[in-house]
C-alpha cells in the first residue's frame, strides 16, 4: 500500500482544487446563460424545481453518504485482498443498478398516475419534466460511486472535474433552445439533462473496467453477488448520514414549492440567488 506524503498530499488537494474550480466555474457559466436566455419565466421555473425534485435521491444516496460509507469500507478490505475489494466494488455497482432502476421505475408509476389528477397545468408540467429527467438518478449515483473508486484510487482530477461536462451539455443546450417556445425549450433541457447526467457517469465509468482489467478476468465482471454481506456492513456507516442529509435535501426542495406558491416566477428567483452564494461556499 501507497504511504501518503505531504507531497502526495499537496498534488491530490491541487488536483481535486482545479478540477472543482472549473467545475464551479461552468456551473456558475451554465445559470448565466440559463438566465440570459431563459430569465425567470413560469416555464423556465417549473423546470427548476423538477430539477430539484429529480435530484432529490441522488443528494440522499448518492453523494457524502455513498463516499463516507464506500471508502473506508473499501479501503479496508483492498489493504489485504484487492481481488476481493474489487468484487465488493462490482457487487456494490451491480446492486445499485438493480435498486436504482427499480427506484425510477415505481416513481416514474407514481407520477404517471399521479398526473391524472385534476392539478393546475403548472403542477401538472412540474411532474411531467420530472419524469424526464428523474432515469437520471441512475447515472448520477452510479457516477458518484465511481468517484468514490477513483479517491481511493488517489484519481482525483477527472472526479472532480467531470460535472464541468455536464455543465457544458446545459450551455449547449440553453444556446440551442434560446429561439424555442419557452413551453418546449424546458423539454429539451430536460431531456438534454438526463444525457448529461449519462455522459458525466461514463466519463468515470473507465475508471472501473480499468481496475477489473487487473484484478478480474472479464467473464467474473458479470456474476456479482447481490446484497452480499460486505454491502451490508457498509450500510451501516451510511444509515446516520442518509437521515441528515435527508432532512436537508427534503426541506430544500419544498422551499421551491414555496417559492413557486408565493410566485410562479419564484423558484428561478430562488435557484439563481442560491447558486450566487453557493460557488465560494463549494470552493
């Protein structure tokens, strides 16, 4: 195993530093031209809070809590067997599809039935982005697992650099639409979203089929071993994180039901000025 010197150290944090910098940085670009383009429109803000609610599971399961139970737990068992720890990374990977796309497949129903209510076409165009982009979760928490890989595997570049891709799929695509109807435009970000969403996941997906080249012949990739006893015991770790990230998640994406409730318009107002504070708070 690699001992960590303060060289080491100082190369991984610039790294990962430059890699969030223009991560930030894009994101920042990408709700400028959200805002030039879009300003704060009834449409443009139905779009933000489907995003919002889209990206609900992933802040929840896919993010801290997946890196503070994945990493330690990996760690430890590659310390004294890599060929196993990266059969706990396959069995983990392999899991979280089955979970997730069954997740998106029952939510996807919900919001389907739920649409046949009689709501205002407002709510009604919320829930229909949301079901657009909601196949999303799938890379997203996938991504993030492969992130969580790619720290252990002292890679911290490309982890955090990659959402600048995704950043700059919405810029595309913002340019694009500028000239669409605004009812249409927030159709085709959607659907543009949840291609980034695929693209920032496949950027960190070689990381895996690298270490499985290594340590696995090719035929072992595809007999995981669902639900195995290492999964269970990094659960553990996560359960605590999952309930208070939860509570964070959940209260904010209600603010933007607030805020749309106050004014249609209101949720733009809201993402914009969050996204304003939120760039030296990331940093």
């Amino acid at each position: 195993m690699t001992i960590d010197t303060q060289q080491s150290i100082s190369k991984s944090a610039s790294s990962f530093f430059l890699g969030t910098l223009l991560s930030r940085i894009t994101g920042m670009v990408r709700d400028m031209a959200l805002a030039f383009f879009f300003g704060s429109g009834v449409f443009i803000s139905a779009f933000m809070v489907a995003y919002r609610f889209a990206n609900l599971f992933r802040r929840i399961f896919g993010e801290t809590a997946l890196q503070a139970g994945f990493v330690p737990h990996f760690e430890s068992i590659k310390s004294s067997c890599p060929k196993k720890a990266v059969g706990f990374y396959r069995d983990l990977f392999f899991t979280m599809f089955c979970v997730l796309a069954l997740v998106v497949l029952g939510c996807e129903a919900l919001m389907v039935s739920v649409s046949y209510f009689n709501f205002s076409p407002g709510v009604k165009q919320i829930i229909f982005l949301t079901e657009l982009m909601f196949p999303g979760l799938i890379f997203i928490c996938l991504y993030s697992l492969n992130s969580s890989l790619m720290q252990c595997e002292k890679k911290y570049f490309l982890p955090a650099v990659a959402p600048a891709f995704f950043n700059f799929i919405w810029i595309i695509a913002a340019y694009s639409f500028r000239k669409v109807d605004p009812e249409r435009a927030v159709v085709n970000l959607s659907l543009a979203t949840l291609f980034a969403f695929f693209c920032q996941w496949a950027m960190t997906s070689f990381s895996g089929v690298s270490l499985f080249s290594v340590h696995l012949r090719s035929q072992d990739f595809f007999k995981p071993n669902f639900f195995s006893s290492g999964l269970k015991e990094m659960v553990k770790p996560m359960s605590l994180g999952v309930i208070g990230i939860s509570a964070v998640q959940i209260n904010t994406a209600v603010d933007a039901f607030f805020a749309r409730a106050a004014d249609p318009s209101g949720p733009a107002y809201l993402w914009y000025a969050m996204r304003i504070h939120q760039l030296p708070l990331a940093l």
